[in-house]
C-alpha cells in the first residue's frame, strides 16, 4: 500500500472507530505523525486528499478539523464525478433516477405538509401554460428536490441532487424537439402533486417512474 493511501486510512480508521468525531480538532501534525507511525510528508498528502472529499476540513492558521460528515456535504464528491459522465452513460444515469426517485416520491407523501404542498403548486401555476423550456427544466428541478426533500431521507436526497446534473441536458433537448414534451411533463408533475395531496403513496410511485420513464423512452429512441 503507497504510503499516502495507508496514512488515509489510518485516519479513516480513527473516525469509523470514534477516535475522531464530527467537529473535532486533529491532533497536532507532529503528534499525529509520530501517533499513526507516518511521515509527516505522508500525514499531510492524506489530509489533502480527505479535505478534498470533505472528510477534513483544514483551516489555515486554526487547525484541521472532522467536518459535520453530514450525506450532503460527502455525496458533494460524487456530484463533482457526475459531471464528468458521457453523454453515452445518460440512460443509465436516467434508470438510477428512475428506481431512486419515485421510491422518495412515495416517501414523501405521508410526511410532506399541506404547505409544502401549496407551495409546490405555486410554482407550477408561476409556470404558466406555455413556459420556455429552460424555465420548465429549472422548474423539474426544483420540483424534484422540493419533493425528495420531504422524503425524510438526507442521503436520499444527496444521492438524488447528484444524479440530476447529467440528465438536465437531455430534458432541455426533449423538450426544445419532441412536440408535446413541455404540456406533457407539466400535466405529470400536477398529476404527482394530486397523488400526493391524497397521501397516494402508490400512486406518487407510479406517476413518478412515468415522468421519469418518459424522458428516458424518448431519449432511447433519439439515440
């Protein structure tokens, strides 16, 4: 093992075992170094790397510290590896979507509150009938996000947050060609708000995985 991937998981090691917990200071590098029986050069190419993935955060002048290792702030490093999909791996970033999103969707809807309801139906009637595609894909979005959020899930919903970058462009090429995609998806997404006015879980889940597997069919049948 090089000596910088052994020095993270030393660190690693001293976090899972609750050595080191959210929010706490590391020990001085020196003490640390000699602690973990690492070089100092080591220590330091470990710390980089952590910090990158949001593991660490260093501080300058003040210290290194565990960050809150909160879902949203770790699953920030996945989102940053998404955007660097191909437009060939679209599909199969649209069929993770499709299994996780409704499964939040049918999550949401015994837990999302009547306010939180109204406010979603707000935006889709700030809409309009006819918005321009950029507006309506802005507004999936933060539909979605709104939606998952309400899922009583945080890893859900980072998960779900990082997935959705790579699949915008293909919703704003739909709905720039194929004819009825901007009525289609805006009757969709009142029909989802409906289900989950109801507290239809079941009915949340299917309507979902139908505004999912919409794009998706479309897109499969452009390539």
């Amino acid at each position: 093992m090089a000596v910088t991937d052994e020095a993270i998981e030393k660190i690693k090691g001293m976090i899972v075992s609750g050595a080191l917990r959210p929010g706490d200071r590391l020990p001085k590098e020196s003490e640390l170094a000699s602690g973990l029986g690492l070089s100092r050069n080591s220590l330091r190419e470990a710390v980089r790397a952590l910090s990158l993935i949001r593991i660490l955060d260093v501080r300058q002048g003040d210290g290194t510290y565990v960050t809150s290792l909160a879902p949203q702030l770790l699953l920030e490093a996945m989102s940053f590896v998404v955007d660097f999909h191909r437009d060939d791996t679209v599909l199969e970033f649209l069929a993770v979507r499709r299994i996780l999103e409704p499964a939040a969707t049918a999550m949401a809807a015994p837990l999302i509150s009547e306010q939180q309801l109204d406010a979603l139906s707000a935006q889709l009637d700030a809409l309009g009938a006819a918005p321009s595609v950029e507006e309506l894909v802005a507004c999936d979005l933060e539909f979605h996000r709104g939606i998952v959020r309400c899922s009583g899930n945080s890893v859900l919903c980072s998960l779900l947050d990082g997935l959705s970058g790579p699949t915008t462009r293909a919703r704003i090429w739909r709905g720039l060609t194929q004819e009825d995609a901007v009525a289609r998806t805006l009757r969709e997404h009142r029909a989802i708000l409906a289900a989950l006015r109801d507290r239809d879980a079941e009915a949340a889940r299917s309507w979902a995985t139908v505004h999912i597997a919409s794009v998706e069919q479309w897109l499969r049948s452009t390539l």
